[in-house]
C-alpha cells in the first residue's frame, strides 16, 4: 500500500524544548490513523507538522523532512496549496460567525469558485459527507453558531471537506463532545475512510481501538510505537506501550 504521507527524522523545537525527536513514519493512503498517549508527548505538535500550522509558533524550528506524496511540503512547497489538500479539524469546535452556507463555500470561494449553482452543489456535497445535510438543509442561511456542539464540529469537517482535500487531520475532534455526538463523529470518520486519509490524535484509546486501522504510540516527543491497531494493543513490542495501554501511567 503506498504511503501518502512520510516523515524522515522529523525534529522539533520550541525555542530550547525538543518537542519532536527523530520521527520517522509512513502513513498509507485512505486509513485512519490514530495518535495516542499521554498529554505533553508531541502528538498535536506532530499532527500540525502535515499542514505547516508550527509555522505560526513563535521560535520553531524543524529538522528533517515531511513529504506529501514524495514532496518535502518544508521545501518549496506553497502553504496555501497544501492547506487545500491537507485539511485540519480542531479539538473545539470553531464555525465562523456566518451562516451555515457561508461556512461551507468560504473554501471554495477562497480558491476562486463564484458561481453559484457551483457552490450550491459543494455545500450540499460537503454537508452530506458529514452526515449533517438533512439537519441543516432547511435552514443554510441560519447562524452556525446557533448549532449544537456536535454538529458544529460536523459543520467544521464538512467546511475542510468543501475544499476537496486529500488528507484530514483532527486533534481530539471528540474530546468536548457527549457520547452520541462521538458516536456520530466515529461513524463518519470511518464513512470518510473510502475517500480521504485522517489522522486524528485521540486520548480515548477505546476509539482507537473502535476506528482506527493503524496506531502510533508518542511518549516525551519520540514515537515509540506504530503498527496495525489490533497488534499494537493486543501484542505491543514495547514495554512502555503496553505499560501506558494498562493504565501503569498517562
């Protein structure tokens, strides 16, 4: 299976905190991949690396390289461009203060879609990929704000789907949701699958386990461990893995 996404001894600092420390990884195309352990270990600062977001950190500095489809992104490479194929949902929900419409054709108008049975057919699209049409439909020039937590963080992926991206990163989409809004979300996070790569860092390992095909275990800015979910939880060839797996720390 061929890897949309590599790093090669991806290094990271914060002034005179390495955050990131050697990093190598191969990420296959259209799989869920999770990002787990304990808080503070570089999993968000990893995850940014993909679309350049460390770049709007005061004093960061990178080392090494990160490649989208054979391509350093760090070299050359232009940031807006990426940022259309390598899109990022936050841990809390952030719809703009615009109408439910709005949000959604903001990409698209951005990139240079005018035309409005054009960006007719992207909200709709966009809204059906995040199971959020048939809530929304009849009222797309309503505030988004006025949504519910879990279907502003559905808005949210389905305002980086609009663009047409290739890969979706999400840092802890579920982390401020209830369990059904989670539920939803893993539903289509998993729908998602057939067509875009995600990686989303978790702290629930339960949903790794429920949705992810492959795992990387991060602790103090290495990742100790990455393999397919069910191996990595069952039979993990490190110590600290299955230590922070149990519940010894974290």
């Amino acid at each position: 299976m061929s890897s949309i996404l590599s790093t090669r001894d991806l290094q990271l600092w914060y002034g005179q905190t390495h955050v990131l420390k050697g990093i190598d990884i191969h990420i296959p195309e259209k799989n869920i991949i999770a990002l787990i352990g304990p808080s503070g270990c570089g999993k968000s600062t990893f995850l940014k690396c993909f679309n350049r977001l460390n770049e709007l950190e005061p004093q960061c500095k990178i080392s090494g390289s990160v490649l989208f489809r054979g391509r350093d992104i760090y070299s050359r490479y232009d940031v807006n461009s990426l940022r259309k194929s390598i899109g990022m949902v936050f841990q809390k929900p952030n719809p703009f203060p615009m109408s439910i419409y709005d949000n959604i054709a903001y990409g698209p108008r951005v990139h240079g879609i005018r035309k409005k049975t054009e960006l007719d057919e992207i909200v709709e699209r966009s809204l059906k990929q995040a199971f959020l049409w048939n809530e929304t439909k009849d009222r797309l020039k309503t505030n988004a704000l006025g949504l519910s937590g879990g279907q502003q963080q559905r808005l949210c992926i389905a305002r980086a789907l609009a663009v047409s991206p290739e890969v979706l990163l999400m840092d802890e989409p579920t982390s401020a949701l209830d369990p059904i809004s989670t539920a939803k979300i893993e539903s289509l996070v998993k729908e998602l699958k057939s067509k875009f790569t995600v990686i989303m860092v978790t702290h629930n390992m339960q949903q790794a386990m429920r949705i992810a095909d492959k795992t990387a275990f991060f602790l103090l800015g290495e990742m100790i461990e990455f393999n397919n979910t069910d191996v990595l939880f069952k039979t993990p060839f490190d110590k600290r893995t299955a230590d922070y797996i149990s519940g010894q720390f974290g």
